[in-house]
C-alpha cells in the first residue's frame, strides 16, 4: 500500500505511520464486517438460485451466520493501529475509535445491503458465473456478485483516496483518534445509511429467513 501511494505521489500531509494507522482503522473495520458480510453478498446469488416461490430476505436468521476469516483481517487492522499509537501517542481522542470504526464497519454493510437489493432485483444482470475448461472437463466456479465484487475491490484501494482527500487532523489530534467533526459525520452518515437500506429493503426485513433462503445460506457459511 505504501509504495502504491509512493507511485501515486506519496501520502504527504500523511507520514508513514499516519498512513499506517488510517490503513489500520480501515482494514479492522473491513474485518468487523466480512464476519457477516459475505451473508449479504450472496443475496443476489440466492435470489437466482432458490426458486421462484422463494422472495430473497434481508433476513438476521440468514445474516448472522459467522465467517470468522474476517477477523483475521480485524487483528491486522489492530495490529497496525497499535503500531501506530506506539508511534503518534495516545489520548482522550483515542477512545473515540472504537466507535469510529464500528460506524465504518455499519458503512460497509450498509453498502452491501444497497448493493445486494440492486442485485436482487436484477440477480439476470448482477450474478456472473464461469465455467473452467480444462482438457475435456469443465469445473463451473461459484456464482459471484458483480456489485459485490465491485465493492470488495474498492474496499482494498480505499485507504489511497482517503489520504489523498482528507487532512491527518481527521484522524490525529496529534495523538491517534478520531476529531469530534470526523465522528459526528460517520455517525450521521451512517444513521442516512441506515435510513437508505431501510427504505429499499421496505417488506423485505425479516428476522427469520425463508427455509429455502436459509439452507441455501447455511450451506455456503
């Protein structure tokens, strides 16, 4: 990441370990939410697969399903947030992270949930599958999300844009935590987030998911 943004013309205002601790917050707020994102990810793909008596939900009993690999990349997250803090100090402000990072982690899901009911809708346009020629056998890969895929990559480059878009003050203060403007704006965005998924996904909220819904879920968790 570092020598990308080298390429792209350094992290300036940002120091190194700056960048590191923004990486850290990033990647940790990632990691909170692949342990169920992956759940809705897989929406569009469970609305082509199960049959048409079945209307897809946005459903706890299907979402909840654990995928602990996110928390992999929530300890790197942690680990490079440490590394920081050893680096820029600790503070009152610091405490304001845990907060500023469960909100991201709401943003992500949030965002997959608009994507996924865009891929619900139109599982004929969103849902992509190929199909693996080797010598005379043909091994069919797993369905994906085109909308979610979009989202997982620009997930792994956010951290250049938000160096290059944002002041270190955002995040430093000069000790490593959030500024009470950067918290309140996550928080408000995400309570608009939370409205916009609410809004879309209208009759669809459930909390338990359709059975066929929920095997289908079950087997790919």
């Amino acid at each position: 990441m570092i020598v990308t943004a080298a390429a792209l013309g350094g992290v300036a205002p940002w120091s190194r370990w700056q960048f590191i601790g923004m990486y850290g917050v990033i990647e940790g707020a990632s990691g909170l939410a692949n342990v169920i994102s992956p759940n809705i990810w897989r929406l569009p793909v469970a609305e082509l697969q199960t049959s048409a008596r079945t209307d897809v939900k946005l459903a706890a009993s299907a979402l909840i399903l654990p995928h602990w690999g996110g928390l992999a990349r929530f300890v790197a997250g942690l680990v490079c947030l440490a590394l920081a803090a050893w680096q820029e100090g600790l503070g009152l402000a610091s405490a304001a992270l845990i907060p500023f990072a469960f909100a991201l982690a709401w943003w992500i899901l949030a965002l997959s949930a608009v994507l996924a009911w865009a891929g619900v809708i139109r599982p004929d346009i969103d849902v992509v599958q190929f199909i693996v020629r080797w010598g005379r056998q043909d091994n069919e890969l797993p369905p994906i999300s085109i909308g979610a895929s979009v989202l997982q990559f620009l997930l792994s480059i956010a951290t250049i844009p938000a160096v290059k878009l944002l002041s270190p003050s955002v995040l430093y203060q000069p000790e490593i935590g959030p500024s009470a403007d950067a918290l309140l704006v996550t928080l408000a965005v995400s309570a608009a987030l939370a409205a916009l998924v609410y809004v879309l996904w209208s009759g669809r909220i459930e909390v338990k998911a359709p059975a066929e819904q929920q095997r289908e879920a079950e087997e790919q968790s």
